[in-house]
C-alpha cells in the first residue's frame, strides 16, 4: 500500500509543501476532486473519512488529470504552477523528488 497513487503524491507533498496537487479522478464511476498538501489527502467534492489510512484515492481509481498549484491554495484564485498533468508527467515529478 505505501506505493500506491495516493501515497506516493502524499510523500510528494511532503517533499515540496510549497505545493498543492490538485486530483481529479474517477472514482466508482463518479468524478472527485481531491487535494493533497503537506501528506494529506482530502476530498473537494465528497465527504473525506476520519481514518487517514482509508485512502481518499483508493488504487483502482483512474486518474484524468493532476495540477500543480502554489500554496496556499485558494479556490476562488489558484496560482497553477502547472495543470492538465497526465499520470506519467507526474510519474517522472515524482521521481525527481524521490518517491
């Protein structure tokens, strides 16, 4: 489980906490928005469970395409550092920075 999606763009966060990764996804045949910053994960569109070891970006979800923004993020006004990111963009990111 620590290699999963969501794991390792929570350890990317904590990697660069200047940034926020904006996710949005498939998930059950629904689209979610979920944002990670400093480790965390949680949901812009659905309710986030309390438990941090239920993953908010659960591995089967299917990735449609991931943001970079500036933190702090604020909603009404992101500052994108990069947006529209396939999964292998991000892939090579994550590498990078070591996760």
């Amino acid at each position: 489980m620590i290699n999963s999606i969501g794991r390792r763009l929570e350890q990317y966060t904590i990697k660069r906490p200047q940034e926020v990764v904006i996710v949005t996804a498939e998930i059950d045949g629904e689209e979610d928005q979920i944002a990670i910053f400093k480790g965390f994960s949680s949901s812009l569109m659905r309710p986030t469970a309390f438990d941090p070891d239920i993953p908010v970006l659960p591995p089967e979800a299917h990735i449609i395409s991931i943001d970079r923004v500036a933190s702090p993020y604020n909603p009404d006004a992101p500052r994108y550092l990069q947006q529209g990111l396939t999964w292998n963009t991000m892939q090579l990111l994550l590498s990078e920075a070591g996760v």
